[in-house]
C-alpha cells in the first residue's frame, strides 16, 4: 500500500514539474479504442521542424496579393480542405508537406483547416504551429461547431470513425467563404507525391457536384443493411442508377451545386432515418453514398491508393495497389506515424516518414534535418 502510495505520488510530482517546465494548452482524458487515458494536449509541448520554403514555376499565375481581406477570393488559388485536431495533427502537418513539396505553384495553394469547437483556444495553437512550419503557406483555421452534428451520429465498428470532426467534410459549403466555388477534400492521413494542380483540373460532366476515384468491383450492398435493402422507400435512391464505392478522403468539391443541391440538409436527413432505423453501418461514409451513390464523376485511381491502415478492425498491413501512384491514403485503423513510433512499421509506412516534421519531445532542443524522398 506504502509503495502503490508512493509511485501515485512520484507520478504526479513528475508529471507537474512538467507541466511547469512545459506550459501546455490542457489535459483532457479522451476515448481511445481500448477505453479512456488522459493525454497532456500540449500546444507549446509539440513541435515541428519547418519546412523548406517552395516557390512558383514560371508557368504559374500570379496571385493578387493586395486585397488582404479578400485573399482567400482570387480565381487562380487552389483551395484544399483538411481537418486539424490534436490526434491527428502530425499526419496533417505531412499531408501539407507533400502537397506543397510536389505541386508546381506552392503559392498558390490556399489551405483551409477544419478545426473542433470542443477546444476554442486551440484554433490559435493550431494557426500558430502551421504557421511556423509553414510561415508562406496561404490558410485560415475555420471552427466547426461539433454541436451540429452531435445528436446525428450513430455509433459504429469503430470508435474513432465517431469523432464529430469525420463529419465536417457535409459543411465545407457553408464554412468556407461564399465566393469559393471548388475545394479538394483530403483527410489527415494521406501524403501526396504529384502536383495537386493535376487534381484541381477534373472536370466535373454534367452536374455532378463531386469527383472521386470509384471502386465498381467492391461489394455496394455491404454498406448497407437488410432494413435498408428490404425498405423499397430506401433502396429506390438507386434506382436507374449503377453505384459504385468511393472512398470520401479525397474529394474534388463543386460547392456551388453543393449550395444549390443543399446537399448538407440531404446528407443530414439520411443521419436523421439511421438513427431510427439503423440502416447502415460505418460512420460518415455511408450518407455520402446515399447523397451521390451513382453520380460522381470518376477519378483515376491514382488518386486514392487508399486502405494502407489496414481494416477498421485489426491494425493489419497492407501493400500499394498496382499502377501509378499519385497519393498514398493510410485510411483505415492503423496510422503510419502510430506504427513507426512503436517500431512495428508496415512497409508501406517509410513512404510517409519522408514528410514528417514532428520534432519528438526528446529532441526538441536537438537541430534536425529535413529527410529527402525519392518521390
């Protein structure tokens, strides 16, 4: 009992002489897939190297520079999407990395980072650790209000695909400014090896309002369930229609046939029939499938080598796709930075290391260099 007593007693002493030493933002517990542990969030404790400072091709216009308030408006910008917590945080800062390392006009692109409401005071650490990674980088830091979607999501296999924030990607259409017309969606585990400017050039035919590589092979029916399958009122969303899967971790958004379509309300309403009927299973993908299940505009594959984390299940290895590569997606359980920390790193994992600028707690009075990729 004198020893329990004891280590419960060095355990807090050392842990506030750290947080003396190293003033953090908070502690708070979070859910993990193996229950509850409290987490220093420290935004002063994590730290990240910067990046090499990437500049224009010729060939690149030039983006108006004058109108400060109005910046995030001009017509030659590429807008990208990208969630930022604490959790996730590394693998946004090496997704930014890879876009801004291979594309032909860094400075042209215009980052938008979707962050919780959970936390208020981490918008600021958020700006202030992209912008000293990044200190040329075009963004804004937009607060998505978790209460929006609180009462909507349903549980499902996996606890992390629960997080409020998985759904922020419904609202881009009303979170980012009205004069923008087009975003490319990317979730925080993906690292890109071509230039995004490929991307943001597919033509979205017709009046789809989204562009996506789609998966005809995979087996659609399973996302749903029988209480789906059986209802005609529900399966008839497909009806005339060939749907195929598509994963929602990249995505090229028309946003103004979003705003027209209202596509946020429909997405909404789908939420609102499974939490009384439960007919689907898994997370955020599926409203997405209803809402345009049939009618995305189809991407080359290239552009999504998607489910290197392995199942949302077991933290499982995976190796890339044939064919070219033009962004590696780690969706799924396990995540490349987890892995490689703990030293059990998949193979596919040392393609993400490259991008990685996360400066561990050890060395952060220790210079680093900056590891170069063959891509």
């Amino acid at each position: 009992m004198f020893l329990s007593g004891l280590a419960t007693f060095v355990f807090v002493s050392v842990l506030s002489a750290c947080l003396l030493l190293f003033p953090a933002s908070g502690i708070r517990s979070f859910a993990t897939e193996n229950g509850y542990q409290t987490e220093v969030e420290v935004g002063s404790f994590v730290k990240f190297r910067e990046a090499p400072e990437y500049r224009n091709q010729q060939k690149c216009t030039l983006v108006d520079t004058s109108n400060v308030p109005m910046a995030s408006c001009d017509p030659s910008l590429v807008h990208i999407a990208v969630t930022i917590d604490w959790h996730y945080l590394r693998g946004s800062i090496a997704a930014v990395h890879s876009v801004v390392k291979h594309t032909s006009c860094p400075q042209n692109l215009f980052f938008h980072f979707i962050a919780s409401d959970a936390r208020l005071e981490s918008r600021d650490e958020f700006e202030r650790i992209v912008h000293t990674s990044f200190p040329s980088l075009r963004f804004k830091v937009h607060v998505f209000e978790q209460s929006l979607v609180g009462n909507l999501i349903s549980p499902s296999i996996r606890q992390a695909l629960d997080d409020p924030l998985n759904y922020a990607r419904s609202y881009l259409a009303d979170l980012l400014d009205p004069c923008i017309e087009r975003v490319i969606y990317l979730d925080s585990d993906v690292i890109v090896v071509d230039d995004v400017q490929e991307l943001w050039k597919v033509s979205l035919t017709a009046s789809r309002v989204i562009g996506a590589p789609e998966y005809c092979h995979a087996n659609f029916t399973r996302y749903f369930s029988y209480e789906f399958w059986s209802s005609a009122e529900f399966s008839a969303v497909f009806q005339g229609k060939r749907p195929c899967y598509f994963n929602t971790g990249v995505m090229v958004m028309d946003l103004v046939r979003w705003r027209e379509g209202d596509y946020t309300r429909k997405i909404e309403k789908w939420m609102e029939i499974q939490k009384e009927r439960r007919i689907y299973k898994l997370g955020s993908l599926p409203p997405f499938l209803l809402a345009f299940g049939g009618d995305v505009e189809a991407i080359e594959h290239r552009w999504n080598q998607h489910g290197l984390g392995g199942d949302n299940v077991r933290n499982s290895c995976r190796t890339l796709h044939p064919g070219p590569v033009s962004l590696l997606h780690w969706s799924g359980k396990g995540k490349p930075w987890t892995r490689l920390d703990a030293k059990k790193p998949c193979s596919v994992d040392f393609l993400w290391a490259p991008y990685d600028l996360y400066i561990p707690p050890h060395h952060h009075r220790i210079a680093t260099g900056i590891i170069h990729s063959s891509f």
